[in-house]
C-alpha cells in the first residue's frame, strides 16, 4: 500500500529504489532515521529485472549444459541441445514476471516509506515526485537526500540508428523468443554475456566491436572468452566500426560495416556503454550545471557525499551507477551500505568531517578492490588492479601468471583451459590484483578480493592452503612461480 506522503518531512530522501537506492534506504533505518523511497519503475530496478538476473538466468542453462558435455560419463547421457523456451520460462521466474510485489513488501515490512513516481530536487533537501497515479508530493529531507536513479544507455553515433527499432539489453535480457539472427554492436561485459546467451539459445549471432573484446581485462582472460564464443558459432567482428544500420523491406536490419561489409539480423542489440541517470533530476535547482561536454556527472567523496553540495552541511549524496564509479550491483550495494551509515552518523553527530579509509563510511574498496565478474563460459574473474593499471597508479608493481593447469581443474572437465595472475605491489609485498579466466572461476575471486582487501603479506598468504584436487591450487602455483 502507498502511503501517503504529501507534503512530509523525512530523515532521507531516497530518489531511485533499485538495488542501491533499497540499500541506503535500510541502512539509514537500522540507523534509527526514517527514509522514503521515490520510484517511477519498479522497485528493485535494473539488476533485478532487465541486467543481472535475467542475463544470469540466460546463461545459467548454457553452461550446465556445456559442463556437462565436456565431461565424460556425463557426456554420453546429454543427447539435445538447451530448450529454449524453458530457459526462457526459468528467466522469467527469476524477474517475478517483472512484477515487483515480493520487492515492495520487504521496502514496507523494513519500515521504509514509498512513494510511486518520478522524483527531482526543487531545492536544497526538497524533492517533488509526479505520482504514477497523478498525484503530487512534496518530500522534505530533514538530514538528506541521495540519488541512486542508476544510469541508462549510451547511444552511439551510428547514421540511421534513431530511424530503427533495435534492442537495448532491456529488451534482450526480457525477449520473448529467440531471433534467427542477432548483431550485437559492443564487445563489453553486457554484449559479451548477451551474444554468447543467445548464441546457446539458437540465435546466429555476429559481434561487431570497436575495439577488442572485454578491453578492460588482460588479453590473455579475453582471449580465452573470445575463443569460447568462436566455439558456440558467435562470429566476432572486433576493431570494426559500425557506420549504417537500416532497415530492409522484410523487416531484417542491416549493418554496415567499414570497407563495405555488411550483417544482416533480424534483431540488433546495442549495448555500448552506460551513463548515470542524473538528467531531469533537479540539479540545476541546487547550482549543480551539467558540465561542458557530455553528459552530467557528479563527484562523489569517499562517504557518497556530492563534492558540489551547496550550503556548509552535508546533505546530498549520490551511490550505484548514479555516481558513476563502478557500475556493478555488489559495488553499488557496498557504497549504500557505507554511505547510508555515514547519513545515520553524521545525524547523530559521531561523524564529522570526512571518514577514514576502511571505516565503515568510507568506500575505501573502490579504490583498490573492485570485483568483477563476466559470466560467459568460461567465465573471467577480476579484482584490484590489472598490471598495466598498477603501474599507471604509480606502484611498483609485478605479476605472475600461469596457464590453469592442476588436478581440479583436470578433474573439472575435459580439455579444461585457463589462466590466471597475480599482480604484486614489490615495495610492500601485498596483492594489487587478481585475475582468473576459465570455466567455473568465479567462485575463485573472493578469496583474492579478501587477499586484496586485507592487504595479506605473500608469505602469509603462502599458509593460505588449497583443498586437494580443486582448481584453487593454481593459487599454489602462482605463489611457487612468485618465488615462494
Ligand atoms: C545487461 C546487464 C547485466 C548486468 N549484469 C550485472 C551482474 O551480473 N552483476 C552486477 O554486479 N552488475 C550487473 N550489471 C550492472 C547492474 O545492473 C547495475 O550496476 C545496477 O543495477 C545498479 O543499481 P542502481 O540501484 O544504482 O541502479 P538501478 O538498478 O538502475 O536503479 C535505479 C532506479 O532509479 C529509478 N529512477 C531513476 N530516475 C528516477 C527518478 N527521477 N525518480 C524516481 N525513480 C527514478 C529507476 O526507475 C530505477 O529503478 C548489469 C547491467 C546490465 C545492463
């Protein structure tokens, strides 16, 4: 039930109810504040309904399947291919059909207050929501308000673009069939995981990419996903600009490609980046312009807080995508859980000025061990920092990598190929970074992020045994090829 909220005065304002939002919204009631809610979609926003889960659900079926086709003994007994349309059913199940009942009562029974809308700054510590049934309201923050409206897609410029219909990864990750033929403009994380997903479900699928596949990442790690969707018949066009796309008489997209190539599908996906949602939300009502170029963005300190806050107090804040820093849900969550806490203290007066690093204020992780996670088969698992970006940082940095190869992971599947490194600050002896490539390595990274996060000297982590015959004792051979 939506209460009523005309006009009334809140501890927090949270603008934007996704996974983020959701977060420092219960982390300012445990607190001892009262928070409301502004959402003009559905609570739980993206992750829950058009990213995470769904991709996830997509993908899930695909790499069952493949493990089980790459072990013998199991092998044998697999005699079809994925069922596309139970994948689809499961998906679904995975979105609550895109309904957000479940979600909405977890914001009520919390005791957090909701308000069904879009939502801008009037001004210091005012937001206005255009209710979804007409209504209006008028929020007052007595402490704050945050924005966590999280971020929406990057168009890029391609001639004819804006004339087409085409798919955003909304519309992928919520399909409800399967196209003959999908393009794929965008070889980052999204496009990647989406292009292997509809690959296994049937689709013929070309990947046209600027520049290479999962650039972030070293390239030995996506090299290994690269040849993983050559092997399920994704055709990658990497280093390859799109210049056209326009629609023909049967309905099918054309692409046109540099040099006069050309891909023809029945559906195009775009997934070329994402921006924060920070347009229409009221910014300039507190002197906040959008800058010169590009669009707004907003700077953020180690608490959330909005380094262009006007007035002497604390009071606006911004977490998740909305801030720009590291667009995940776990790292999104992570900053509300910081930041939400740093609301509650500063109201209570035991937070003055700015936290210290690795205090619960402060998100301190975002600096140096950010995870992440691309779920493609085989998977990539990333924390920290890469070498190149160590070095860049300054550090003093060195790395040791190595092919997967032990009993686990023999063990894991036939032909098991992986690889992984370590990135090593030299001056202290610590873990900078950490990167594992193959099938099943996701459940790897967590213990290099606790490595990472705490700083764990390399002789001590050589005590850190593995478990006999998991693919984890690739920690073992790198710390021996470390010098250990
Ligand atoms: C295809 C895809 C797959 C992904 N997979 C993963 C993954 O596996 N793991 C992972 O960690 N991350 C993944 N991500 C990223 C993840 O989805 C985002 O980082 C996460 O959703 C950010 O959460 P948020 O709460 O900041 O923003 P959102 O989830 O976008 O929530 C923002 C909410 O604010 C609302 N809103 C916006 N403006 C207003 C306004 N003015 N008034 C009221 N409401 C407003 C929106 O309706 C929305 O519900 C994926 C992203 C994509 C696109």
């Amino acid at each position: 039930m939506m209460p009523e909220a005309a006009g009334r005065e809140f501890d927090v304002v949270v603008i934007g109810a996704g996974a983020v939002g959701e977060n420092v919204a219960d982390r300012v009631v445990q607190g001892g504040l009262t928070a409301v809610l502004v959402e003009a979609e559905l609570v739980g926003g993206e992750c829950s309904y058009w990213a995470c889960m769904p991709s996830k659900a997509l993908l899930r079926p695909g790499t069952a399947l493949h493990g089980a086709q790459t072990t013998p003994g199991a092998k044998e007994a697999v005699t079809r291919t994925l069922d596309a349309a139970a994948v689809l059913e499961r998906r679904n199940y995975f979105t609550s059909n895109w309904q957000d009942d479940s979600q909405v009562s977890w914001v009520e029974d919390t005791g957090i207050a909701l308000v069904r809308g879009h939502g801008w700054l009037t001004g210091p510590k005012t937001v206005e929501v255009a209710g979804l049934d007409g209504t209006q309201h008028l929020l007052r923050a007595r402490h704050a308000v945050v924005l966590a409206t999280g971020s929406t897609p990057t168009t890029p410029p391609i001639e004819g673009l804006e004339d087409v219909q085409v798919w955003g990864t909304r519309e992928a990750t919520s399909a409800s069939e399967v196209p003959e033929r999908l393009t794929v403009l965008g070889g980052g994380v999204a496009g990647a995981e989406l292009a292997q997903a509809f690959a296994r479900l049937g689709s013929s699928v070309t990947l046209v990419a600027r520049s290479g596949l999962l650039g972030n990442f070293p390239e030995e790690a996506s090299a290994l996903v690269a040849a993983g969707l050559r092997a399920d018949g994704v055709e990658l066009r990497l280093h390859t600009a799109t210049e056209r796309i326009s629609r023909n008489d049967d309905g099918t997209l054309t692409v046109s490609l540099g040099g006069g190539a050309t891909v023809t599908s029945e559906n195009v996906l775009v997934s070329t980046g994402r921006h924060p949602a920070l347009e229409g939300l009221g910014l300039e009502s507190v002197g906040i312009e959008p800058g010169e170029s590009g669009h707004l963005t907003l700077s953020t300190d180690a608490s959330g807080l909005v380094r262009e806050t006007p007035g002497d107090e604390p009071w606006l804040y911004a977490v998740g995508d909305a801030a720009g820093k590291n667009l995940f849900t776990h790292q999104g969550k992570y900053e509300a859980r910081a930041t939400g806490d740093a609301i509650a203290a500063r109201a209570k007066g035991d937070l003055k000025g700015s936290p210290s690093d690795w205090s619960r204020y402060a998100q301190t992780a975002n600096q140096h061990a950010v995870p992440s996670v691309v779920f493609t088969d085989p998977e990539l698992a990333s924390v920290g920092r890469t070498l190149q970006a160590a070095r860049k940082d300054g550090y003093n940095a060195s790395s040791v990598e190595l092919p997967i190869q032990v009993a686990g992971s023999s063990l894991h599947s036939e032909n098991y190929e992986g690889w992984a490194q370590l990135v090593v600050d030299e001056d202290r002896k610590v873990l900078l970074g950490a990167t594992f490539a193959g099938p099943d390595v996701a459940e790897l990274l967590h213990a290099a992020t606790i490595a990472v996060v705490g700083e764990v000297p390399m002789e001590r982590l050589w005590h850190a045994v593995p478990s006999y015959p998991t693919i984890s004792e690739v920690w073992l051979r790198l710390l021996e090829k470390y010098g250990l």
